[in-house]
C-alpha cells in the first residue's frame, strides 16, 4: 500500500531540545501528531532525521504502516534527506550514524519501499502537501517549545525537591 509521511522539526540550539510533527495518510486512516524528542539533540539535521524515524514509528504502531509498503515521506529538509540516503554527506556525527543505523533497520526489517522528497517549508502554497507541512512545522514548534520550557524549569523543579526533602 501506498503510505504518505510528512514530518518536520523544531530545533533548540540553546538548550539541545527539539519537537516534531507528522502527518501520515493511507487507505488505512489517517494519524497526526507529534511530540518531543527524548534525548538530547546535537543538531537540527539530527532533529530532522529522528522526526522521520519518529513519524515512522508513530505509523508502525498505529498499524497504518506494514510490512511491505511503499512510503512516500516528506520533508522540508535536504539535509536530512541526503543523509538518509547516503548522498553528499561528508562527515556525520555519532548520533547521526545512531539515526541512519536505525532509519536503516526498520526499512529493512519491514521490507519498505521509501521514496524521500523534499516539500518546500514556510510557503503561502496551499496544495494539500504544503499545508500538512505547515502543520507539522506548528506542531514540532509547539513540542519543542515545551521540551524547552521543561530543560529551563529542570533546575528550579530540583531545588523545590531539595527544599522537600
């Protein structure tokens, strides 16, 4: 079956937080979301490329991705993208190696056709493609915004700990 997959991420440079959102569409349902990435985060192309695996995952669980299909994910980033594909990347860091290992074996242990393309961010457009783009972009800026607010407040939470204990 045919699958779309549109994703996208907000990166915190500051605190090494970021969000994502997704929007996935099939004959199967459709599903949108989003959420905050768990781990610290080195850098926006990382950010991108675990909002795709992420976006995978979110298909994957809710049933709306299987075995087989053919994945047309979109995104509006080259970087990750190229990285994904093994194309023009000079250097990769750790984390990102961490990413394409797993982006790498879930294609492969569910047999995924994956097609990436880019959609261009932050037009007026108002095709079907550049419209879920901006709400997947609101909805990683939402998240990352929260992650981010979360890491500030860590410190001020631990102290109220402290004072309780």
């Amino acid at each position: 079956m045919k699958i779309t997959v549109l994703s996208d991420a907000s990166y915190c440079p500051k605190y090494k937080v970021a969000g994502y959102g997704f929007w996935i569409a099939c004959a199967r349902g459709k599903l949108g979301g989003g959420g905050k990435i768990i781990e610290e985060v080195e850098d926006t192309n990382a950010a991108e490329m675990m909002a795709i695996c992420n976006s995978i995952w979110h298909g994957v669980s809710e049933e709306l991705i299987l075995r087989g299909d053919e994945l047309l994910v979109q995104t509006d980033s080259l970087a990750a993208i190229d990285r994904l594909r093994g194309q023009r990347v000079v250097t990769l860091t750790d984390q990102q190696n961490r990413i394409i290992a797993y982006y790498e074996k879930v294609v492969r242990r569910l047999d995924l056709k994956v097609v990436l393309r880019h959609v261009k961010g932050h037009t007026g457009n108002r095709e079907a493609r550049f419209v879920a783009n901006r709400m997947c972009d609101k909805r990683a800026k939402d998240h990352m915004r929260a992650a981010r607010s979360a890491k500030i407040a860590e410190p001020y939470i631990q102290q109220i700990r402290e004072m309780l204990t």
